[in-house]
C-alpha cells in the first residue's frame, strides 16, 4: 500500500504568514485535496491532515491518513505535476483543477511556492507554482490534452538536467519529431548511458499526454526506460533462415 503525501512552501524567503493569508490558504488547500479525492475516488476525501511544519515560512506536508493501492499514488504524484504544468489533467474534474489554480492565484505577483510529491521508493518530485501557473492555464478555454498509457521509441536529442522536473527530449523514430519526457531520478543513470551511446534507440513507457489542438504528443510521465539491444547482420541472418524455412 502507498502513502498521498503534498508537501508546500509558501511565502518563501520571508519570516511567518499574515493570519488572513494563512486562512485562505489553509482553505483553499482543503477545498482542493478533497475535491481531487473524490476524483481519484478516496473512501474519505476530507481525511488530511497536515504535519512537518518547520519555522519561517508556511512550510508543511499534507499527509492522507488512509493507506492506498500504488495505482492512486500514481494517479495523484501524476495529477499534481500536470496541474503545475497549467494542464487540466483528464483524470480530474475541472472544478478540482481551478480550486487548484484558486490556491496558486494568493500568491503576489511575481511569487512562487515550492511543491512536492513522493513515490513508494524514496523518490521526490519538486517544481514551483505561481500566480503565471493559474494565468496560463485560464487561458485556455477547452480541456486540451488526452491522457493515455503507452509507449514510444527513439533516440534522445537533448537532456535537461537542471529543469523542475528533470526531462529529456526524445526524436521519435517513425515521426522524427522531438517529444519531451518528464523522468524519475531513478531513470538518470539510464538516461545518460543512452544519451553516450551513438543512435542508442530506447523505449519509454508511461502516460503519454496528447494535445487535442495540435493532434501530437506534448510531453510523456515516464515510468519505465528500456534501452533496445542492437540489431545486429547475425539477427539479420537468423530472421530470413526463419523465413525460408
């Protein structure tokens, strides 16, 4: 079983909360984690808590008392990151992704918050959201991209260590086009090893999400990397003796 954990900092660099502040953000959260409970269908959306809260600024985890199958974990780690991307996840009702983007817009101007989420292994996934974060995805006036599981192949152009979070770019075998590919720090090794190979071909397989405007993939979740084994004049001999025979 999985343990739903959120962890924030808000007011960064500064020392304490206004109490107003602090009460809308208090409720602001609250609203939004039991609506994204009931999305992902939790047998007790209102059951949150809060915990690991640290002096200075508004820093604390959001913690879900009931332990979860892994599947959920993966459902919420995977609609917490698309929501900081300005994406409407499909997997979640609009309503719960503006009381979402509500929480990010009591940020001032100019103002970022840090957030995180964890996997069953110990991994951890940080990026920021800001008051841009809730303008951006307003902007848009339809739920634009599709979500699904699957895979895609190709060689990878570009790496982007330093990104919140890390991706890599990947140019896709059949279409040459490049799709960007979140990955988990775990994959990093295997990231950099295809990266040093020439024309190292490798399989990426995870929540694929597509741009219903442009018809194409817009970026993948990675949860699985496999570098292929090169394809070699034997292989090429045993498949027409195959044939023959």
């Amino acid at each position: 079983m999985s343990q739903l954990r959120l962890r924030v900092r808000f007011n960064k660099g500064h020392a304490g909360v206004p109490l107003d502040r602090l009460e809308q953000i208090i409720e602001e959260m609250r609203k939004f984690l039991a609506s994204l409970s009931d999305d992902i269908e939790l047998i007790e959306p209102s059951g949150w808590f809060g915990t690991g809260f640290k002096m200075g600024s508004l820093e604390f985890t959001s913690e879900y008392r009931n332990p979860v199958e892994p599947f959920k974990l993966t459902r919420f780690n995977d609609a917490i990151i698309a929501l900081g991307r300005s994406e409407f996840p499909p997997s979640l009702d609009e309503s719960t992704a503006n009381k979402f983007f509500d929480l990010a817009t009591l940020l001032d101007a100019g103002q970022e918050a840090d957030m995180e989420v964890f996997g069953d292994d110990g991994s951890v996934i940080s990026f920021e959201v800001g008051e841009r974060t809730a303008q951006a995805a307003r902007h848009l006036e339809i739920l634009p991209f599709r979500e699904t599981l699957g895979s895609v192949q190709g060689t990878i152009h570009s790496l982007y260590v330093g990104s919140k979070p890390p991706h890599f770019t990947l140019r896709e075998l059949s279409t040459r086009h490049l799709i960007k590919c979140y990955y988990r720090p775990e994959d990093y090794v295997g990231v950099l090893e295809a990266l040093h190979r020439d024309e190292q071909v490798v399989h990426v397989e995870g929540t694929i999400i597509t741009s219903t405007r442009r018809r194409e993939i817009d970026h993948v979740n990675v949860k699985q990397l496999i570098l292929s084994e090169p394809y070699g004049y034997e292989d090429v001999e045993r498949f027409l003796k195959r044939g023959i025979q």
